[in-house]
C-alpha cells in the first residue's frame, strides 16, 4: 500500500539575514495571511521543482566572443546555472532595499538602501 500522507517536517534551516530584510519579509507574509515558514517551504519546493536553465548558445557563443576581445576568462561565469541560495540572497537583498514594498526599487530606496 503506498503512503499518501505528506513526508513528516522533522528538518530546519537557520539563515542569517539583515534585520530590516526579515522585518520585510515578514510583513510581507503578514499581508499574504501566511507563515515564514510556508512562504519559505513554497520557495524551497519551487527551486527544487524547477528545471534547471540550460545555457543558450548564443549566450555561450557571445560570451565567448567577449572573452577573446577582452582576453579574459568571461565564459565560466556566463555559462553557471542559477543558484537557488543566491536566488534566495538576491530576493533578500531586493526586499530590504524595495522599503515600501511595491516590487520596485526606486532611486530612493536604492540610495537609502546601500551602505
Ligand atoms: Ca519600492
């Protein structure tokens, strides 16, 4: 007989993140009418069921094109997948800069924002 039940939450994750980023985010879960921790587990689950981007090729011919001009090494960068922790760092980081929380990050909030 195959168990239906979902798998058991028995693991946690602790992150270190800017104060004024999780009072955001937390207000933001607020006004959604759900938990961190689901907002979280529904970004954990999406990362993880997304496919992985695959690399266009005329990205990687174009990055190429750029490291032989320039003499650099530009196609290891180019060519790295997405990562699903900067993916996080970045949505952090967007959060805490984006003040009034619109999903847009004015000249304002950007220049309050830095350090
Ligand atoms: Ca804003």
């Amino acid at each position: 007989m195959r168990d239906t039940r979902p798998p058991k939450k028995s693991e946690s994750l602790e992150i270190r993140i800017p104060y004024d980023a999780k009072l955001a985010f937390m207000e933001r879960c607020r006004r959604e009418g759900r938990s961190a921790s689901e907002a979280l587990r529904g970004f954990i689950d999406q990362q993880i069921e997304a496919p992985r981007p695959r690399p266009r090729r005329w990205r990687l011919a174009v990055g190429a094109m750029i490291a032989a001009a320039l003499g650099a090494v530009a196609l290891p960068s180019l060519a790295r997948p997405a990562d699903p922790a900067h993916d996080l760092i970045r949505r952090v980081a967007f959060a805490h800069l984006d003040a009034d929380h619109d999903g847009v990050v004015s000249l304002d909030e950007y220049v309050r924002g830095r350090p």
